[in-house]
DNA sequence: TAGATTGTTAATCGATTAACAATC
DNA sequence: TAGATTGTTAATCGATTAACAATC
C-alpha cells in the first residue's frame, strides 16, 4: 500500500547515530532537539540531518525542534528495531564470541538465541551461557524456529557453505564478518561487516598524513 | 611533490575486496585478470571495478587484463599495507579480544603490540600472549614507541578520555569500535568501525521484505 | 584478422548542500 | 515582534555508468 520509500544507505547508516544522541538526551530529560543540535555532533550538517529525519515521518515544530521521544521511536520502527528478531550464530571463534558478549543487541532488535560450529571440541561447550551446538543441527532448527537472521563468523573457505545452508533453511538475511565474496540467490538480504574495509578507510589516510601529502 | 588524488572513500572501501579476490587468484597460479573477472564477484560492473584500479597507477593491457601480482602490490602500497604498523588497543572487552585474535591483520599493515584496560582485574592477565597493561601506562609508552595507530575498544562512557589520552600521546590515527561521537582535533584521523551501522541497514532491509514491501 | 579488454572522455544518476518561504 | 528552525524546492557536487576509440 504505502510506497516503498526508497531509502539511501547512507542514511540508513546515520541514523543509528542520530539514535545513540537521542538516547543521551532523552537520558538527560531533554524532550526536544534541533537539527542544529544532532549535527553539532557530526562532521556534516544540519541541513543533512533534517533530510535524514524526514524518513522517519516525524514532523518537527519550528523554533521548537523535534520531539526526542517520537524521534527515538519512529528510528526504531524504520530501521525494524522495535520488534527484537531471533537470530543464529554460526561460528564461534573471536568475532563470535565478541558478537555473543554484546549485550545491547537486544536494543537494536537482534537477540543471538543459538551458537553453532563445526569443530567437536567446541560443541558443547559454553559462551556466555550458551551452549555451542553441531553445525549440522542448525539447518533444521532454524526452519522450526522460524529464524530470519544467520550470522557468519565463520573463515573465509567455510562462509559460503554456511550461507548455503542458511538460506536452504530459508534464513532470510546474512550479516557476514567473513572475508569472502559470497553468492546469493535473489531476494536474500546480505550485509557485510568487514573490518578490513574500514581498516583500509584509516590506513590509507595515515598514509598520507605520515607522507606529508597535506590536504586544503 | 605528486598530486593528493582525492580518492572517494567508496572506492577506498572496494580495494581490500579485490585485494581478496587477488590473493586468490594468486594462490591459484593466475597471472592476468579482467575487470569483467573480478566484477563478477560483486554486485557492480567492470567499468566500476576499471575505474578503482585506476588509482593503483597499474595499466593493464588489452585482451589480457591486468597482472596479478602487480595489483596486489599496487593496492597493498596504495592503502600502506606495505609497511605494518604498530598499534596500541584500548579496551580488553570482548571486542578488544577479538581483534588480538585476528590473525590476519598483519597482512593489512597492522600491528598490535600492547593491550590496555582500565580494570584492575584485567591488567596483568594475558590475552594472546598479550599482558593486558594499566591504562594510565599507556601514554608514555605510545610517545616512546612513537605509536600512530591507536584502536579504542571500551564502552561509550570512557572513550572519549581514551581518545583524549592517545591524541596527547601523539597517536595520529584512531580507530573506533566505541558507540560514541568523538571529538578529534584537527588534523588526526577518525575511523569509525561500527557494527550497529551495518546492522542498521540489515535490519531496515529485512523489515521491507518481511512486510512485503517488494521493489522491482 | 577479429574480438575482448583497456583507457578516457562524456552522460547520467543520486546524494548533499543551498535557498527561502512558512511557522512557532 | 523578531528570530530560530522547519519543510520543501532548486542547485551543486561527486560518483557511477555509458560510450567508444585504441590496442593487443
């Protein structure tokens, strides 16, 4: 019925941060804010900060701002965070267990229910309180729970396998940690969490700042 | 004395994939590759792929491709991963443990030499062979090694004094796992490595096709 | 030679930024 | 009232994509 708002991933990604000062404020008992004010925050606008909002359908008062409290919940909602979703872990290594220890998942609506991996001397035993289970259980417990979001923390040979199973127990999203170029079948949602990128992102830079090629 | 060339930090973001791709190639013996090849493994086109190799400097020739190796260590310098670096972690959380553990991070220029954490309880413990040291010991010791890379992985609440602590130390670059919006001086480098970001737009997606929003 | 692929310039597309009237 | 801030439309900017001659 309503339109399919096609949103840009890059506001998609401000938005969480927009998120994380609301809350702040919000903590404070502040219960208005101004675009002016999120951006002070950012190393970009105030003007980008009001488009940005504006997916959210919340409409501010002028002079006044926008109130903080309707701004923290029509994010939520947006961004699907309102509802917590069940999702596996496959892979208990480092990343796995970082990602188990996180205790805020829950509030931005993912909740980690079971750990998977296919080395026996990790099955059974425990991260966080969860029982690390046989990677070959997880395809059939995922179709029983209905589980719409796998996880990968897996190695790089192993990642696409993982995802094949994921999806022909028809997991509908990917959030992959794994440095693999993976294939998907139409209609699969796949996001990739790669460090590596970010860490080319900062290692470029200093590059260039420790070889003196100055920027105006 | 060479032209800056600004590169877009989208095309920056693409390199370490091909990088991927690259090595892979390379472990299998090939010596030339296409754009067409590489693009293949993502969801762009060559033109795209031609456009980011561009600014390696690295020619290809026609019908051929380009050579393998020459890419790899083309985009390797051009990101300065061909000098590792050391660098200082902050934060021996869960996160911070999974970034000791990373064994690969040496290939992508970096380096971390020391672990530093404000809880009593964790200092003197070993992580990776690592002795997790006092933070207040951190300081001095990043202005004797003349350490430029400095990875904040603790809470929100104590990552901007991290910060603070590390800019002082004369740590050019930090990168950033803390959900919070840090204030840099000029002049030195900010990476945010945010998981709730990528998260964000994970979540929005599967909101879309959950409630049959289908775009075609 | 024929045809795939590069290198480079131009066209398109989309996101950011600016402008400004409306409003509290 | 005056002035800060919103909402919205238009202008700018930059990145992606297309086009095509050159080349191996």
């Amino acid at each position: 019925m309503t339109a399919p708002t096609p949103v840009s991933r890059a506001t998609l990604k401000r938005l969480p941060l927009y998120l994380h000062v609301l809350e702040g404020l919000e903590r404070q008992g502040q219960d208005h804010v101004s675009c002016t004010f999120i951006a002070g925050k950012f190393d970009f606008g105030a003007i980008q900060v009001r488009k940005d909002l504006e997916v959210t359908g919340v409409r501010g008062t002028a002079r006044l701002g926008f109130k903080v409290t309707d701004l923290i919940r029509a994010i939520k909602v947006f961004l699907g965070w309102h509802n917590v979703q069940d999702a596996f872990l496959v892979g208990a290594g480092n990343m796995g267990k970082a990602l188990l220890g996180y205790k805020d998942f829950e509030s931005y609506g993912l909740n980690i229910v079971a750990v998977f991996d296919a080395d026996p001397r990790k099955v059974g035993t425990k991260i966080f309180n969860k029982e690390v289970m046989p990677v070959a259980k997880m395809p059939a417990l995922a179709k029983r729970m209905h589980i719409n979001i796998g996880i990968v923390t897996v190695s790089a040979e192993s990642a696409q396998s993982v995802v094949d199973a994921m999806v022909a127990a028809g997991i509908r999203a990917i959030w992959n940690f794994a440095p693999a170029s993976l294939e998907i079948p139409e209609g699969i949602i796949l996001e990739n969490a790669r460090l590596t990128q970010s860490l080319a992102v900062l290692s470029n830079k200093l590059t260039h700042v420790l070889n003196g090629d100055i920027k105006e």
